[in-house]
C-alpha cells in the first residue's frame, strides 16, 4: 500500500509488530491503541505514563488536551495527552518506530450522578500534540460507532452476497440510508425512524427530501 503522509488508526488487535512495520515501511504514521494483548508493551507504556504523572511530566516533553461534551443527559470529561519516549525505554529494540506514547481517559458523569471513568494508552509513530491526538483517536471511534449501527442495526453481517458489486452497492445503500436517518430532526432511535418509514410514506418522503 501506497501511506504516505497517512495517519493510521488501529484498535488494540491491530497493535502487532508485522502490521506496525509494514505500515512505517509503506510511508504511513500511526496512532494504535494497546490492551493486554501485548502484555510487555501494555506494561512498559503504562509504567511510563504512570511515571510522568506522578512527575507532573517535568522530565518529558509532553502536550495536554481536555474537552468537555454534554449529551444525552451526561457530561463526557477527556484528557489526552502524549509524551515522547524516552531514550531508556525498556522496548525501544523491540518496537523501534515508536516516538510517542499516548494516554486517554474520559470521565462520565451520568444524570443519576454515577460516574465512570475509562482508560486507554496508546502507541504513535511521531511527535504530536495532544489535540492531534484527540482528533485521530475520536475520529477513530465515530468510524467505528457507525459500522457497529451498520452491523447491528442494519443488520449487515446476515447479508451473504456472492457478487461482489452487489454486495458493495448494497453496503453503499445502507450507509445512505443511515446519513438521511441522522439528519432527520426526529428525537428517536435510527430503529424506531427505520419503522416510521415503513408504516408512514410522508415521514419516508420527509427523510428523502431532508426535512
């Protein structure tokens, strides 16, 4: 593949070493997350972040970023911030490529006043800033929220297509069909506009013309 000036994105089975290679070697930067899939470096990145925050990062060139969103009734805290590795990092022979580390974490403060907080580390292929970061890291995951509304919603892992240009005008169909839902100011689930639309053809026409 032909990368360059591409920024990869992977979720955590995608931190592997053949993968991160060959993307460096076809010209492309990443941002991959890591789980315990990979214990050593899981362990040796969190160790690091963990290091540096008990430091306030004095040692390390770092960047921060925090956001705050109100939806649905919650308030979503984040903080991202990135820091270069150090020459004594415990992997650098390993995972050569490796400039960066990142860390993210996000606050969820629910209507009932429950909150909850998610963590996640991060493996980057350059130097960034911490808003960098954010912007691959959540571009990422609204990536995924809408093929997971495709897969579930649509239910478009029981579709079997042996042709393959039906199968790819079939995927492009349901990914319009989702864009016109969306912008349909309606307040209610995709699902229950998907049904509006079978029992009512003004509320179809309404969707059609993006009113």
């Amino acid at each position: 593949m032909d990368l360059p000036h591409s920024l990869i994105t992977l979720d955590a089975l995608g931190c592997q070493k053949e993968i991160v290679n060959a993307i460096v070697e076809c010209g492309g930067r990443y941002v991959i997350a890591i789980k315990a899939n990979q214990p050593k470096l899981f362990s040796a990145v969190s160790e690091l972040c963990e290091e540096r925050l008990d430091q306030d990062l004095k040692e390390l060139r770092h960047s921060i970023h925090d956001t705050v969103d109100l939806a649905h009734g919650r308030i979503d805290e984040r903080s991202y911030f990135v820091t270069k590795v150090p020459p004594t990092f415990a992997l650098r022979k390993e995972w050569p490529s490796i400039r960066a580390v990142g860390y993210a974490v996000r606050y969820k403060t629910h209507a009932d006043g429950i909150q909850t907080e998610q963590v996640r580390y991060y493996i980057i292929s350059d130097e960034m800033s911490a808003s960098r970061f954010a912007e691959a890291i959540r571009g990422h995951w609204q990536i995924e929220a809408m093929h997971w509304v495709l897969d579930v919603t649509f239910r478009g892992d029981q579709i079997r297509s042996a042709d393959r240009s039906l199968a790819s005008n079939l995927s492009w169909l349901r990914r319009f069909a989702l864009t016109m839902l969306r912008r349909h100011p309606l307040k209610d689930s995709l699902r229950g506009k998907m049904q509006y639309c079978m029992y009512n053809t003004s509320f179809l026409s309404e969707v059609l013309a993006h009113q």
